[in-house]
C-alpha cells in the first residue's frame, strides 16, 4: 500500500503544502539498491571505531547504534552528496545555498535505547515559519512497524512545546517504507526512533542541511583539509561548508572577494 506521505512525484508547490500541513515527506527508490548496500556495509567498521571513542569517553550506555561525522575522503559520503538529492527541495525550503549541518546513521537493534528513541526535535531552538534547518533519512533497511518505524507526529513542527508522550504515541504516524527512500522533514517536527522487536536490523543515515550561515556540528573543511578542499567540484565545496568558513587570523580575513573564507551568496 502506498504511503500517505509518498509524493515521489511532487512539485515544489506540492512540497510546499505537504511540509507546511505534516512537516515530512517520503521520496521513494531515491537510490539504486547496490549503493545503498555499499552505504550500509561501510557503517560496520564506522560504528566500531566510533564505538570506541564513545566507550573510552563514558557515554556508550546512551550511544548505542548510533554514528555520527561520516563525512570522510575515502567513505561514501562524499559520493552521496556528489548526487544532490532532493536539491531542488533542499534549496527551496532553505531560500537559496545551504550547507551540511551532519551526516551520521542509526543502527537500531533489539534491546537498545539510545537517545534517539527519546520524543525530540532537531534543532535546539524553535524557528517557526523561519526555516533554518532540514533533515533528511536516507532508508536502508525497510522500515516497518516492527523494527522500528520512525514515529513523526504530523503537524507538530508548528508547536514550540514538547508534547506529552501518551498524545505522541497516540497521535504519531509511522513511516513506513522501504529500503532506499529518503524522508525528508521540519527540523521542528517532534520525532522518534520506534523499538525494534524483530532480531534483524534496522538501519538509516541521518543528515541535517542549514542556511550557510549556521555553526556546523562538526568543521567539515577543517577536519578534511583546506588543501583537499581545492579538489572538489564547486558543488562539494559549498554542501561540505568550504564557501561558509570563518577566518582565524587577519591574514584570512584581508583577502580579495574571490579569496575570501566566507563567499557571497551564503546569505
């Protein structure tokens, strides 16, 4: 059965509708089947080397299944990103250029109870009808009622307060679909990872895309190099952050326009 919130086919005025009255939307077959196989074999030596960190750190027990910072030079990020999905979307609901805020995954087991799970929204500070920030789910594994759908309670995006767990269950739909889809939704839209019960698992990459103006989670630029940088087609350059840097000394600050740490047309 189709999903009610599938319009694969949309318009950008259909977009518009969609996510002003539930907040989400549901592309599906966004990605062939064999990268997105690639996409999640890699999460397996990912989630082990961000497990260690996390356990060394003292924070595994809210952790579990969940990677984040996965934008690396020889993983596959950067071929994900290469591709611009949901674009057009993307750059409509943000008014113009915008960057990667993060990309990270969820590996949602039986048993575990990582912070996820929690009823939440995305960004910190609700922004109202000024939209500073989209999420995007990239589906690896069909998502079903089972294993952990994702509950979205439509509409909520327009609520600044939390709502109360008995009316979220209640009232919350699931997103049921499959593998290969992209979910996007509100940054203000109040979510939650479903359980899993199943003994397989159920996995996605999570991704947040802001206005250039706003503080990545983590300096892409930075942690992959400004030299590196210089190789990338101009499309990378602006998603991963490379035209929204700020300078650390005024030797990159006084430069020409077309030098500069911060370019124009990042709002």
């Amino acid at each position: 059965m189709k999903n009610k919130f599938n319009y694969s086919e949309a318009d950008l005025a259909t977009f518009d509708t969609i996510m002003a009255d539930c907040g989400w939307i549901v592309y599906e077959d966004a990605l062939d089947v064999d990268f997105v196989d690639e996409i999640a074999n890699s999460l397996v030596n990912a989630y082990d080397e961000r497990r260690k960190i996390q356990v060394k750190n003292g924070i595994a027990a809210v952790m579990n299944g969940t990677l984040h910072h996965l934008v690396e030079k020889d993983a596959f990020a950067l071929k994900f990103l290469d591709q611009k999905y949901c674009d057009s979307q993307i750059r409509h609901f943000l008014d113009g250029n915008y960057i990667l805020n993060s990309l990270g995954a969820v590996i949602n087991l039986k048993g575990d109870n990582p912070y996820v799970q929690n009823i939440h929204r995305d960004i910190r500070s609700y922004t109202g009808n000024f939209k500073l920030m989209i999420q995007m789910m990239v589906i690896l594994d069909d998502f079903t009622l089972e294993n952990g759908a994702t509950h979205f309670l439509s509409g909520s995006h327009h609520s600044k307060e939390k709502p109360e767990a008995d009316f979220f269950y209640k009232n919350s739909d699931r997103a049921v679909v499959k593998k290969g889809s992209i979910i996007l939704f509100d940054s203000n839209l109040w979510h939650a990872s479903g359980k899993n019960h199943t003994n397989g698992q159920r996995r996605t990459l999570t991704m947040a895309f802001t206005r250039p103006f706003f503080k990545q989670q983590l300096d892409y630029p930075r942690a992959l190099g400004y030299t590196f940088g210089e190789g990338l087609n101009e499309s990378l350059r602006q998603v991963l952050g490379y035209n929204a840097r700020t300078p650390e000394n005024l030797d990159e600050y006084y430069q020409p326009v077309e030098k500069r740490m911060y370019q124009p047309g990042q709002g």
